[in-house]
C-alpha cells in the first residue's frame, strides 16, 4: 500500500501548483530539527555529536514555523534530537497545523507517556515513532535496554487516544531480508500502526558507527527479497510504489535533496540532511546559492550509497505525478 489518500491529494495539488508557477526546485517536505539533544545514544545518528552550547539550546516557536512558512513546503516533519525535549513542541505543532501543515512529529517514544497530554488528535498530525528492528536489533540499536518494549507500548497508548502513528525504520547491513519481514510484519498485523517508512541505513557523517551502511546493490538485494511474494503490497508503507521500486532496483532515480531541506538550529543545511557543507541563513539563499548538480550518486563520492528518503523519495512523488501511470498505480495501491 501506498501513502495515504489524504496526504496524495494534497500532494498531488501542491506539485500541480509548482509546475503552473513554473518552479523547478521547490520544498515537498521540511526535515525541522528544533534542538539537537536527545534522551539516547543510538549508533547511526551523531546529533549528540554537537557542541555542548548547541545541546543546551532550543529554537524559538517563531523561528521554527517561520522557516516551513518560509520554504512553502505542505508537510513537515519535526525532528532532533528528541523533539520531546523541547519545552514548546506542542506549540510548535500546534502552529503549524493552524497554519494547514502536515507535520510528522518524531519522536523514540520514551517520553511520550509523560507529554501526550500536551497535544491532540488531528487529521493533519502524527507521531512517527523510531523502530529500528524487533526487541534485540531495536535496543541493541538504541542502546538501550527496555527501549523497544518502551516504543511499543506508548504506540498503543496513543492510538487508543484516537492519534494517527507511523513508524520509521532503517536497515542496516546487519539485516537479512527475513528481518525486514518479521518488524514490518510485526508493526503492521499485530502492533496495526497507521503507516510504517523504511529507509536503507545512510552514510551519516557524524554518527558513531561507520561500519554497517548499506551499498546500493545491497539494498536492493535486501529489499528485493524482502518485497517478494507481494508482501509489499500488504504492509501499509508510507512510500510511493516509484520509491518502493527503486529501493528494490526494478528503476533508477536521480536524487533531488532539495525537495526534503533540512533547517535546525543552524539555519539550512547544504546540501541535506545526510551531507554537511555549511549552511545558508534563508530558503532562498540555500536554493539559488547552492550548486545541486554537484550531488548525487556519480557526482560526488559521499553520494554514492545513499538510497534514503531524504533525496529519492521527492523524485518518485514528482515522477509519480507527472505519469498518468504511475498516477493510476499509487491511486490503486492506496
């Protein structure tokens, strides 16, 4: 299954909007990262990693949906860090959905029981809670003891309050095809999550374990036989079916990193949220000032595994739009 209804319409009209007003590069969705603090120490993410003085600050509610409004992006989703950390994320969030956004609030979950009184049930909000395998791989990749069970039981408790949740998983090369089957399988039949996204574990500079990314032929063999036997079509993924072909290799895709920007609380990162060269003070700076055919896999060696969201899955949703088949198939599939 492919993202839901609500969310292709909406998307569908907006990319409609950009080709009338001819605009070539255009935000789909804002990667916000409000702080840079986090509550673990989970080996594929150097947030951490940030100056002691970065730790300690917290972007202003202002700022932060200054910066959607600025880019003109539909969806946002909230990251960090732990955006539970931040004293005014239910502020931020609720801005943002005044102001007609789809925002995506990510979170590890083990705050959740202690904040879900601060928020509400929205047709344009969800919780994405971090899942990276079952019970062992999960906190093994965390590290911490009790995190996976933690995830799980604050997933059920804010579905039970009428909240959407998604989940996002990223795999790794420690992952066997049956390992996708099981935690997808899982968060899908038994836990009943809304919508899962699954990534193939990325080349994050910063990130303490530099060991186990995955490479481009890979991934697709992981994926490939992960999504055969039509299992892909019975989990309710948050991909369209492009992105879910390019990851399993039946097509290629150029990357557009700037239809997923990232903005924290050092402004807007060059040229994802994956690579780190510098940053530009406003949306439009980033956009013009930046030399985006420099990226991508061929281009620039840092580019060369990476097969994440972040970059591909804005040029599926363009290729999707722009094909009355590929229109027809995502409708379908929904």
């Amino acid at each position: 299954m492919a993202m839901p209804l609500r969310q292709s319409i909406r998307l569908g009209a907006f990319l409609a909007k950009q080709k009338m007003l001819r605009r070539d590069k255009f935000a789909i969705l804002v990667e916000l990262e409000p702080l840079f603090a986090c509550n673990l120490k989970c080996g594929g993410c150097g947030k951490i990693e940030q100056p002691a003085h970065l730790l300690k600050q917290r972007m202003p509610v202002q700022q932060a949906v200054g910066a959607v409004e600025e880019s003109g992006a539909p969806m946002v989703s909230i990251a960090g860090g732990e955006p539970l950390m931040h004293p005014q994320i239910h502020e931020i969030t609720r801005i943002l959905l005044e102001r007609n956004k789809i925002v995506f609030l990510c979170t590890n979950a083990l705050l959740l029981p202690k904040h879900i009184h601060k928020f509400k049930p929205h047709k344009n909000f969800a919780w994405m809670v971090h899942i990276d395998g079952l019970e062992e791989k999960h906190d093994a990749s965390v590290r911490k003891e009790g995190g996976f069970a933690a995830a799980v039981d604050a997933i059920k408790m804010v579905k039970d309050a009428g909240f959407r949740v998604m989940t996002n998983t990223t795999f790794f090369n420690t992952d066997a095809p049956q390992d996708v089957i099981d935690v997808l399988n899982y968060l899908n039949n038994e836990v009943g999550v809304d919508n899962m996204q699954i990534s193939p574990g990325y080349a994050y500079e910063k990130a303490p374990d530099q060991e186990h990314w995955l490479g481009v032929r890979q991934t697709r063999e992981l994926f490939a036989k992960a999504f055969a036997e039509g299992r892909r079509k019975k989990w309710r993924l948050n991909h369209s079916p492009v992105f879910l072909d390019f990851l399993e290799g039946k097509r290629d895709l150029e990357c557009t990193p700037w239809g997923i920007p990232s903005y924290s609380l050092l402004g807007w990162q060059r040229p994802c949220y994956l690579l780190d060269d510098g940053y530009a003070k406003t949306w439009r700076e980033l956009i013009e000032e930046t030399d985006w055919d420099s990226f991508g896999r061929g281009k620039d060696p840092r580019c060369d595994n990476c097969m994440a969201h972040c970059g591909y899955e804005p040029t599926a949703v363009i290729a999707t739009t722009s094909s009355l088949k590929e229109t027809l198939r995502a409708a379908v599939s929904v």
